[in-house]
C-alpha cells in the first residue's frame, strides 16, 4: 500500500469527516435553505456513496422508519428528526415507512 493509499485510509479520531461524509452542520444547513430535499439530492450534494439498499432505521415516537442513507449520515438525520428540526416524507408503498424527502420545519432567520 502507497503512503498515499494509507493516509486515506487513515481514521480522523473524528477532526474531519472522511471524503463523502458530511457533518451535522452541513445538512441541517442543506436541508434548512430549501423547501424540500428529496434524498436524492441529499447523496447527489453530499458524495454519499454507498449501496443502493443502504438504510438506517430511525426510532421515532410514532415508531421505527428507514433512511435511505448509510449509517454516518443515516443517523445524523435521525437526529435532526429527533429534535423536530426537519420534517419528513413517507413512502408507504410497499408498507414500509421509508423516507423520501425532507424539509425544514423552522425557517432560517435571514439578516
């Protein structure tokens, strides 16, 4: 393995995110500055590679519901879930309660 290879494979000790994850901040902000954002657009914006059956199950108080994200970015979503700062949009086809877009639920304060 080159230097190079294995600096990139190098664990942060969490000071930076590696290539293709994003931070807390980053996606409240995202997420904040639009109406909506489908998840898509959420790994399109944010390079989240990953495979296409990637999902992160999410407890809520009305029950589980899934993410389409890895786990990193999967549960800084169910964070902001948590906290009520973005809403959500179900998919219920099948009857699987799968997330498919989001929006913020208090607006930014623009100065």
């Amino acid at each position: 393995m080159t230097s190079a290879a294995a600096a990139a494979d190098a664990p942060t000790n969490g000071s930076e995110p590696r290539p293709g994850q994003c931070t807390a901040p980053q996606l409240r902000r995202f997420i904040k500055s639009r109406p909506y954002v489908p998840m898509h657009e959420l790994r399109r914006r944010f390079s989240i590679d990953g495979e296409d059956d990637d999902v992160t199950p999410v407890r809520l108080d009305p029950g589980w519901i899934y993410v389409g994200l890895p786990s990193h970015e999967g549960r800084l979503l169910g964070d902001l879930l948590r906290t009520g700062e973005i809403g959500y949009e179900l998919s219920l086809d099948p009857r699987t309660p799968i997330v498919v877009g989001v929006y913020p639920m208090r607006p930014i304060a623009r100065n």
